[in-house]
C-alpha cells in the first residue's frame, strides 16, 4: 500500500492553492492517496498522520510566512516538536525582485522542519512569480520529480 501524502499550504492570494491542487493531481495520477490541508488551523498533531508531506507556501511582507501559516509557524517553533519521523518536500513560491527576502516562506518552513528532526526529500523548490513558468505548471513538473525520488526510498523500507 502507497503511503498517503498530505500537502501543507500556507497562502495569502490563493497561489499556493492552485499549486497545491496540481501537486495533488500529480501525485494521484500517480496512484497515491493526497490531502490538501490549509495551515490554517494546524498543529504538531499534523505530523502524526501516516505518510509523507509537502509545504506549499508563498512568502509574504518581509519574507514572512503567509498570515493562515504564521500561528502553525510559531506554534512548531514554540513547541519544539521532534519530527525525526517526518520526511517531507517544499514548493515554495516568491519574487525574485524581492532579492534578500526571496522565497524566504518556504526556506523559513523548511529550516524549521530540518531543526526539528524532519528529513527533507529532494531539494527546496524556489517557483519565482517574475519568471516565465506559471507556478502551477513548475507545481506539475516538481511532483512528478518529487514522486519519483519517493519510489526508490518506499522500495528501501520495505
């Protein structure tokens, strides 16, 4: 049995969103179980679900997380959780006009998550909005990649 993937997304214009629902076509195309789920209201807790999760967030205001993703942010940072069981992907989305603050949600996201013991599964996304590729087409192509790094760690735990 597949394991379940649940995507993380932290968003203030619905971006992430779009995103995360290409992710979620992908990787179901792909035969596996994914559940979008707005860091709205999340905790630690998330974490205990089975399988394998992904950040999809944007980066607002002086390289901050998203508003919805601000309280799940400082509440992991807070709690400290140990997530050495957590092994996870980011998407994230910037503007590279934004130099020193450039894609800085999911980096932020993504050096919490390492800090606390997650195992980050290929390497961080960085989509950038003043590019050429729509963010939910670069969403497409880095599942498919993202997915194909899962088929040989899945294979190794068995």
């Amino acid at each position: 049995m597949q394991q379940p993937i649940s995507i993380l997304v932290g968003t203030m214009t619905g971006t992430a969103d779009m995103v995360a629902e290409e992710i979620k076509s992908v990787l179901g195309a792909a035969g596996r179980a994914v559940e979008i789920l707005p860091m709205d209201r999340l905790d630690a807790a998330v974490f205990d679900r089975p399988g394998h999760f992904i950040i999809c967030t944007s980066t607002y205001g002086q390289g901050d997380v998203p508003d919805n993703a601000r309280d799940f942010f400082e509440r992991l940072k807070a709690g400290r959780p140990d997530l050495s069981h957590v092994r996870f992907g980011v998407f994230g989305l910037g503007d590279s006009t934004y130099f020193d603050t450039f894609n800085n949600g999911g980096k932020q996201f993504d050096d919490l998550l390492t800090e606390l013991g997650a195992t980050r599964i290929g390497p961080r996304y960085q989509h950038n909005a003043s590019g050429d590729e729509l963010p939910e087409d670069a969403g497409a192509a880095w599942a498919r990649e993202w997915e194909g790094l899962l088929v040989p760690l899945l294979a190794a735990a068995e």
